[in-house]
C-alpha cells in the first residue's frame, strides 16, 4: 500500500526547509538513507508511533526573483493539493498574516484534503499567544511550533498522525508483477505506453490506480499478467517551470511506491539531467528494480542504430554510477524499435528481485569472498561475519551477523555487493544489506 504524502507549503522564507529537516532528524525511524547518491532530498520516508509516512518539502521551489511570485504561489499550492494527502501549511509568527497566506488558505479552504495550520517561530509565550492571529485565515486551529528550537513538534506529529487517510489496496493479485513508467515530462513516457499496448496484446483492464491522474493498465504478454502503471499526466504549465520537474519527481514517486520495478524514460536529445539521477535516487531509496531507457534514440543515433551505443552507454552508466547494475536499453518508442524486450526485461528483473538464496551457497560465497579480501580492522580490531542468511525477497535481503557494526565499512559493504551480483545476478535490483552484532560464543 502506498505511504501517506504529506505536503509542507507555504511563503518562502517560513521555515519550511527547516520543519523538514527536524522531523527528518528527530526521534524518527528512518527507513533507509543510502551513500553513493548526491541530490537534493525532497522527500523522507519516516515512521512515527508505527506509522509509516512521506514527508515532502516544498523548499527550495522558488525561483530568482524576477519571476511571478503571485503565479508560483498558486502553483505551488495546486500541485500540492492535487499530489498530498495530508498539507502542512507553515506560516511565520514573526511576519504576520501577509496577502499570500491568505492567497494559500483561500485555496486550501476550498480543497478536500486535510489542512494543519503551522504557526512557525513561536519560540517563546509572547509569540505563541500571538498565533492566535492566523486564525483569520478561516482554517482549523493554529499550532504554534518553532522547528529551529524544537518546539511543539510533538503535538504537531500526533495531530498529524490524527488526520492520516488509510490509502486503498490495489485490487490485483500479489504476486502480480507491477511495472511503473516513469520519467521527466516530455521524454516520451505516453509514447511508450502506447507502443507496449499495440504489440498484439491483450488489455485485461483499465481501472485507475490509488495515484491520481495515472491509469493502472493490466496487460498480459506470453502467459504473463502483469500493471503497468502510467505516470504520463505530467505536463509543463505555460512558461513557469519552478517546481513542476519538482512535483513530477513527486508524482514519480507515488508510483515507485507501488511499483516492483520501474522504468526510467530519458531523452536522448537531452541527455541525463539531474532530475533523471533525482528520480532514480527514488527508486534507489524506495529498494525497487530499474531498468533505464533512452528514447527518442532515431533522433541521435546514426543510420547504423546501435554504432554509437557503447559510448552513449559509457555517459549514462557515469551518470548512474551509483545504480551500476541497472540495464539499459536503447529505444524509439514513437518508432517502436527497440520495445520488443522492454517488457521481457522487467519480468527478468521482477524475477531477479523473488531469487532466493539457500543459506548453505551463501556462505559457501562469503567464505570465498572473505578468502580473497579480508574483512577490514580499525584500531586493531578486525570485523568478523560469523555468517549470513537471506531474510527476505522483493528486494533481496541478507543479513550478516557480526561482530561489530561499526567496522563495516561502505566499501567492504560494496565489495559483498559486488560478490552477491557476480555469484547470483540480481540484475536491476537493489540487495539491502543488514549488519547485526552477534558476539561469538565460545
């Protein structure tokens, strides 16, 4: 089931970047925060009392100053209201009740989606009594928080948590291979779509999906059911492109989520931006399968279709470098050439991704790895891997019981990554890798 989103809108300058950052630090289980990536964050998977949420920034959308600031201003709340479950809407003690929080709350009055008003840098009694202020914006109560202090965020969590809608399970069977097309705006995602549907195959149905604005498209292909799930609605508005990318890569995000593997559409006249590594960071951090494609290959490539491929594929696997084991293919998809094995390659990662391993080979594995380079020591002690198993499957995870967590190093880690892939495979999925100290007994 996808996790709650949960928005945090409002003025610039209120301290919204800052709130972020202090749920994202505190008191939180956080659910996986991988090295090897550098991207702005704009999102964090969080857990609070048992329950699991995802907490979005709305930071760092605003552009230089000589763009329309009313505009932005509902364009940032549009996009919110439309992609959020729950808005927090952040307002500043300090400035007061100003036009564009009146602008946000006459909007947000009006949506259907649970609104909490957030009072920011009431440090002390006198500005907290002064909260009362913004009741004037005709929203629920008013709480009153300082994020740089740390204040209030407990009650604000709980009121949150109070709010929370249950979000539907996707009426499809379990072990349903669910394949999500994802990409910026305009790289070719409709296109894709629509090749994959026209190959004499037999559409089971149309029924929308738990992600506003996609449609869940249940194909079957050689005896296979599967989803595929269309992020395609994204679209850029007129001339003003702060935070669209942005609320893409938040769209994307819903449909990783419920994906088991996701396609990445990049456009080859573009080439890799960084909103391309930022969604993939998301389906990285979210342990799903991937397989990258770069469309629109007939309008770069030679008349000889794969000549130029081996270094084309050397700029994207630099780009991607953190996501190594990622296949990537070639394609037009407003030519149909190259889909053919588009839908054979996310079953083979989807199968990739059940593999389960006997604890017997796995050890066998570690046994040689550890043979060929030593576990590292720090301060005259030596890790030691008692030994591994494999916990779970969808992604694979293993566990490895040692001596002491903190002399695993991230590159001893990568190099039994390493290991993992060149004894079993798993291509195009992450492997989640868990150190637990075991202390061995005599």
């Amino acid at each position: 089931m996808d996790k709650p989103i949960v928005a945090i809108v409002g003025r610039p300058n209120v301290g919204k970047s800052t709130l972020f950052n202090r749920l994202a630090g505190q008191r939180l289980a956080i659910v996986e925060d991988l090295p090897g990536t550098t991207r702005d964050r704009l999102y964090f998977d969080l857990e609070w009392n048992n329950v699991g949420l995802t907490l979005v920034d709305t930071g760092g959308l605003w552009p230089l100053a000589d763009k329309d600031m009313d505009a932005l201003v509902r364009l940032q709340v549009e996009e919110a209201i439309e992609e959020a479950d729950v808005i927090l809407f952040l307002v500043d003690v300090t400035a007061g009740v100003l036009p564009d929080d009146y602008t946000i709350a006459d909007r947000l009055r009006r949506s259907s989606k649970p609104v909490l008003l957030v009072v920011n840098k009431a440090d002390n009694p006198t500005r907290r009594g002064e909260a009362t202020i913004f009741y004037e914006l005709g929203l629920d109560d008013p709480m009153p928080i300082s994020a740089y202090h740390n204040t209030g965020l407990t009650d604000l969590m709980s009121r949150l948590l109070s709010v929370l809608p249950s979000l539907p399970e996707a009426e499809v069977a379990p072990d349903m291979p669910k394949i999500a097309i994802v990409g910026r705006p305009n790289a070719g995602k409709s296109s894709l779509l629509n090749a994959l549907l026209g190959q004499e195959r037999a559409i089971v149905a149309d029924r929308p999906g738990t992600t506003r604005d996609t449609l869940d498209t249940i194909v079957t292909w050689e005896d296979h059911s599967l989803m595929l799930i269309d992020t395609a609605g994204i679209r850029r508005r007129g001339s003003i492109e702060a935070g669209i990318e942005y609320f893409g890569s938040l769209r994307a995000l819903r449909a990783i989520q419920r994906a088991d593997v996701a396609v990445l559409v990049l456009d080859a006249q573009e080439g890799v931006t960084a909103q391309d590594t930022h969604i993939a960071g998301y389906i990285l951090d979210a342990f799903k399968g991937m397989i990258l494609l770069v469309n629109k290959w007939d309008l770069v490539a030679t008349e000889d279709w794969k000549k130029p491929q081996p270094e084309w594929e050397a700029v994207v696997r630099h780009r991607f470098r953190f996501m190594d084991y990622v296949p990537i293919m070639f394609i037009s998809a407003k030519h149909k050439r190259g889909i053919k094995g588009i839908l054979p390659a996310s079953l083979q990662v989807f199968a990739q991704r059940h593999e389960r391993i006997s604890t017997g080979r796995l050890n066998q594995m570690l046994e040689k790895a550890m043979a060929a380079h030593g576990p590292p020591s720090r301060r005259g002690r030596q890790l030691k891997i008692h030994y591994a198993t494999q916990a779970e499957v969808n992604p694979p995870t293993f566990v490895f019981f040692v001596n002491d967590r903190e002399l695993v190093h991230f590159s001893y880690e990568r190099f039994l990554e390493n290991q993992l892939r060149q004894v079993f495979g798993f291509t195009g999925t992450p492997i989640r890798m868990i150190f637990k100290e075991r202390r061995k007994t005599d």
